[in-house]
C-alpha cells in the first residue's frame, strides 16, 4: 500500500497515514504510530473512524493484508490493539478502556513444529510481522457497549448493544445485548434494562 502524506501535527512519531485509512475531520488520532501495523491492501477503505472517535496512545491497529476495520463514531479507543485478518467493527458510543485486546485470528497454529517454520520465516523478513494463516472470524461489537480495562475479545465474537463486559475478562461466546459479563471465560453476571434507542 503506497503510504500517503498524512501526518499528525506535532507528532512524536514521524510516520504516516496510509492512504486507504479514512479518519473523520471529527475524530482525535494521538500518533500515527497507531498504524504502522496496517498493513492492509484493502481500497479505498480499509479502516474507518467516525465523528467524534479518540484513539489515545497505545492503540494500534495491527491489520494483514486482507483486513478491514470500521471503528463507529464517538468511540473511545483508550491504548486498544485491534488484530484483524478479515473484519472488525465497533459501534457507535462504545468505550474501550486501557489494554483491551479485539481479535478476529489467532495468527499461530497449535502444531508446535509449524510454530517453529513460521517463527523461522519470520525472522528473514521485514518488517518481521506475523501474518494471516486462515481467514479471520468476524467480530463484532455492537453500539453502546462498555469494554473495562484489560478486556480480551477472542475471534467470531458479537457483543450485543448496550453491553458491558468487566474488567480482565476474557471473552469467546457471543455476549447478549443489555447484560453484563464478566470473568475468563466470561459469564454472564446480570441483565440490564435496555434504554431508549439514542439516534
Ligand atoms: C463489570 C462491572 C461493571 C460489574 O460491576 P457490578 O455490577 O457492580 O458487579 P458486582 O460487583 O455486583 O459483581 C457481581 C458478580 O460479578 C463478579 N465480577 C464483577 N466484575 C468482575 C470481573 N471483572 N471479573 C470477574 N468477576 C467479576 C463479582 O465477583 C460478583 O460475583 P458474585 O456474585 O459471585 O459475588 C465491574 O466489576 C467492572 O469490571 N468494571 C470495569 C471498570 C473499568 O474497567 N473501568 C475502566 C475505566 S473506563
């Protein structure tokens, strides 16, 4: 992906932008730094950020070559690393506190011998990235949802609107919409009371 010319004024990292990332007007980006693992080959669009999204220092979208990323808008992203081989959206007013982990690929087999050829293979490219191996699973996390600190979404994931998922959980099952979850792996705790629908 030919990178463009946009930077992030004042930017202690003197990286770029690639081209097909679209940030709204709106939206705070803290450093590029944040895509220098977007290695993703997907045009026009392969990350999206709605109006009025925060994506603080930390976050990093770390995107293969066939991934695509839609992050809604007025989301905070507090330090998140989002993994994608495929696809991962977060919807609109959705918090993620610091360290959360969303990934849609394990990126590493489990036969130990095929981990060794890859971490040889890895070491005689550059940048030494890990790659797609199987298409990712989609996760999706709906709007309104709250993510506490630490938070691990595995892949082929949904998270329902308006849930809340505690704090160093670690999540494999899809979450209902309005309840809480919390624990590894994570259960339910309690139901909320859907609110009237924000447009
Ligand atoms: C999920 C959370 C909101 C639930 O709060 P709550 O509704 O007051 O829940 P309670 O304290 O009543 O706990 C209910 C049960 O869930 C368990 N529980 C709550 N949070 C848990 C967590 N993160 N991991 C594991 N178990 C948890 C409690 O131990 C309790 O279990 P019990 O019924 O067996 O005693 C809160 O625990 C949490 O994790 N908040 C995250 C805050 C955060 O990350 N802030 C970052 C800044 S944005």
């Amino acid at each position: 992906m030919a990178k463009s010319a946009r930077t992030v004024p004042e930017d202690w990292y003197p990286g770029t932008i690639p081209s097909n990332v679209k940030i709204d007007d709106t939206a705070y980006i803290e450093t590029a730094y944040s895509f220098s693992r977007c290695r993703s080959q997907i045009l026009p669009e392969a990350v999206t950020i709605g109006y009025g999204t925060s994506a603080y220092l930390g976050t990093m979208f770390d995107i293969a070559p066939t991934g695509r990323v839609n992050v809604g808008k007025y989301v905070l992203l507090n330090g998140v690393w989002i993994i994608c081989d495929h696809e991962v959206i977060i919807g609109d007013y959705t918090l993620c506190s610091w360290n959360v982990v969303i990934m849609d690929t394990y990126q590493a087999p489990e036969s130990s011998s095929q981990r060794r050829m890859m971490l040889q293979q890895i070491s005689q490219r550059s940048p030494r990235n890990l790659e797609a191996m199987n298409p990712g699973k989609p996760v999706h996390i709906g709007n309104n949802v709250w993510l506490g600190f630490e938070v691990c979404i595995l892949p082929g994931v949904h998270i329902g609107e308006g849930a809340i998922v505690g704090a160093r959980s670690v999540v494999q099952d899809n979450v209902e919409p309005y309840t809480i979850v919390a624990g590894n792996p994570a259960r339910r705790i309690k139901r909320l009371d859907p609110i009237e629908p924000i447009t």
